[in-house]
C-alpha cells in the first residue's frame, strides 16, 4: 500500500540521517582537534565511523557494532585474507611490472633511516584508516540502502562519495579522482560479495599498506618505510604524480581485473544482519 511504502521510506531517510549527522559531527569535532597528517586522518575518520555505526546500531537495530559486518569467524578469517591477497597482488601489478619493464627502479632516500617501530607503526595507522573508511561507506548507511534499493542503486552512488572524500588530498588530478571512484564501487561490491567488511577492509588494507612498502605516494601522502622510493621513467599520467599511483592509469587497468578476481574468488558469503529482511524476501 501507498502509505505503508512512504513509511518504510521514511524510516529508512531517518535511520540514514541520523547516521550520517552523527558521523558529520564526529569528524567536525575530529578536524578541531587534529591536525592534516595521515595518523590525524585516520583516526578523524576511525573514531566517527566506530561511534556512529555502534551508535545507530543500539538505537535502531537493538543490535551490537559487530553485527555491521564485523563478527568474527572462520569466514571472516578466510575473506579477509583474499581481500588482502587482492590489494597487494593488485598493487604489485602496477608497481613490480614497470619495474620489470624498466620504466621504474628503486633509488636510494638520502637521509632516510627506516626503523621497524616506525614500519610497525605505519602499519596500525593504514590499518586504522581502512577500517575507518569502510565503517563510514560500506557501513551502516550503505548496508540499510543496499536493503531496501538493492545494490545496483546504492554502490555506485556510494562509490562517488568515496571518491568525492578524496578530493582534497594533496597531489590529486581528475583521473586520481576518478581512480578513487572506481575504488569505491570496487570495494562497495565487495561487501555485497561477502556480506561482510572484512573483505573490503582487506582489499584496502592489502593496496594502501603495499604502496608506501613499495616507496610510493598513498592517496597524496608520503611514507618513507624501506629507505628506497620509486623513481618512475614514465609521464605523471602513468606513474600518478604526486597523488600517487593512484592518480594513474595503470590503477584505472587493474581496476577490471580486480573486480574479476573478486568474482571468482573463493568468498565465504555470511548474512548481513541489516540486509536479512531482503534476503528473507
């Protein structure tokens, strides 16, 4: 019935933005207090995202943050894993091939003294920023609009708020723009392949920790691990610039792939706590 549809939609508009203000407010009052270094980004994002999904989680669902997708079992183990296979074997595609093709090689950082600590500590950082990251857009917002519009309606969409996030990054260009989009519909369709986040947190974390490992630019951000960097031969419309490799065209080409690679994958499907009403149905 007609009225019975306009209700659903407006508990579904409220649930979403009671969601999205209390993650707002967080992240304001986080951007106050914090600086624009990448520890500060990571935890302006991890701390809103936690407090706002178990917020909305107790309120609504009656329910515990872990039921956003984060209970953890022999299958969480096991996606989380071929997600991290999937991020660094996709990061060592676009940077060990122009290696092997001799359009990159590793030079030395004058001055540079890398320290396990500070490897370890990086470490924790990029995984904070990617568990942040995919609690606040493949989270409780997305889980409930996957729920009722399905997922072809909701991914993509959530996919340019992903990228959108990033248009502030230092170094970014319309195609590290676009690239970050690409990601966001990429790392959406790999909560709906899994009904979980740790398959998405795992195809973030594999790529973002690869990266700066390989002596390149994340996102815009600098991190110097190893002690080497990667010295590119090619034009910045490759190599990504000073976004990274990122901003380039060889991540827009593993993109594909990737989303292959997740489609094939031997995924365990778990039943999304937001999305059981729809499966039921």
């Amino acid at each position: 019935m007609p009225n019975e549809k306009w209700a659903k939609a407006l508990g579904v508009a409220l649930r979403v933005g009671v969601y999205v203000l209390f993650v707002v407010a967080g992240m304001y009052l986080c951007g106050k207090l914090l600086d624009l270094s990448l520890v500060a980004a990571a935890v302006g994002v991890f701390l809103p995202a936690v407090a706002g999904n178990a917020l909305v989680m107790r309120i609504f669902e009656r329910a515990t943050l872990a039921e956003i997708g984060m209970g953890w079992n022999r299958s969480s183990i096991r996606n989380l894993l071929a997600g991290l296979a999937g991020g660094t074997g996709a990061a060592c595609v676009v940077l060990v091939l122009p290696v092997v093709c001799r359009l990159a090689d590793f030079q030395v950082v004058a001055g540079a003294q890398p320290r396990w600590r500070t490897l370890l500590f990086v470490t924790g950082v990029l995984l904070m920023g990617a568990v942040g990251e995919e609690m606040l857009f493949r989270g409780y917002a997305f889980q409930v609009l996957v729920g009722n519009l399905g997922p072809f309606a909701t991914v993509l969409p959530f996919g340019v708020l992903f990228g959108l996030a990033h248009a502030l990054n230092p170094g970014i260009t319309p195609l590290g723009l676009f690239n970050s989009m690409a990601w966001g519909v990429l790392l959406g369709y790999a909560f709906v392949r899994s009904g979980d986040l740790w398959l998405p947190i795992g195809l973030h974390f594999g790529w973002n920790w690869a990266l700066p490992l390989f002596g390149t630019g994340l996102s815009g951000f600098t991190m110097e691990l190893t002690g080497y960097a990667l010295h590119w031969r090619i034009g910045a419309v490759w190599s990504g610039g000073d976004y990274g490799p990122e901003g380039g065209i060889l991540t827009s080409m593993v993109v594909l792939p990737l989303a292959l690679y997740l489609w094939k994958a031997p995924i365990r499907r778990q039943r999304a706590f937001l999305l059981r009403d729809s499966e039921e149905a």
